[in-house]
C-alpha cells in the first residue's frame, strides 16, 4: 500500500491509499480520483516529502533566503530522523522488501547510489531523494 498526500486546486489537502504507484495512475487516468472537499477531479498528487515549515521572515537578501533553506532542510532532516526508520547501506534492499511483502508502510530512509534510485524506481517503487544537509550551520 501506499499513501499519497493528494492536493486540490482547491487548496485543501488530503491522503489517499493505493495498493501501488500504477492504481493510482489508472485511476487517475479514468478520473476516478476527486477531491474529498469540492468533488474537483484537478487533484494531483503532492510529493511524498511534509510540507517545508515556513518562516514568515521574508527578507529579500540572498543569503538570508539561502539560510532559511538551509535550516529548513536541516528541520527536515530531523523529522525524516524522527519519523522514518535508518536503514542505512540497506536502503535498496528494505526498499524492495516493503515494497514487495507489503508488510508494514513504514517509511525508511538511507543512502543509495543514483543507478540503485534509478533501479528502484524502474521497478515501480517509490523512491524520493532528499538533500541531506549537515546539521551544523556555518
Ligand atoms: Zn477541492
């Protein structure tokens, strides 16, 4: 199974289950997928990743923009520590694992080299890369 976080041009969110990437494709493509709120079929899926939290400190200065990325990627860091399982060098390997006995929807994190992601991906499963930030702020 897999859960997506669905978004209507309504501007509400939502999250749905499919039993793979391709139902929801299917289902998609017979606009059988509608918003919860307002019926809409212009729903599309958001990424996988939580929403960045966002500072209202709007400054125009561009390294201040940069340091406000910076730290909200550390933010995210912390809450894919928090939340998903580190599963290190293994990450290709309990990727499939999930994938294919469905077990658990757990989400993991690790590393994987760009032709392993380009693997996983090819074979239907969902694979998000995220910039991977030092904690420590210069
Ligand atoms: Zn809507």
């Amino acid at each position: 199974m897999i859960k997506y976080n669905l978004i209507c041009e309504c501007g509400k969110d939502f999250e749905s289950w499919f039993s793979s990437s391709s139902e929801y494709d299917l289902l998609k493509k017979r606009k059988l997928i509608n918003c919860i709120y307002c019926n809409s079929l212009a729903v599309k899926k958001s990424i996988m990743s939580p929403n960045l939290p966002s500072k209202s400190n709007k400054s125009s200065k561009e390294n201040k923009f940069k340091k406000n990325i910076k730290k909200q990627l550390i933010n995210f860091r912390k809450y894919i520590e928090k939340n998903f399982i580190n599963v290190g060098n293994n990450f290709p390997q309990e990727a499939r694992n999930i994938h294919y006995d469905k077990k658990t929807s757990k989400g993991i994190y690790g590393k994987a080299t760009p032709e392993e992601t380009s693997e996983l991906i090819e074979e239907g499963i969902e694979v998000d890369t995220v910039p991977w930030v030092n904690k420590s702020e210069n």
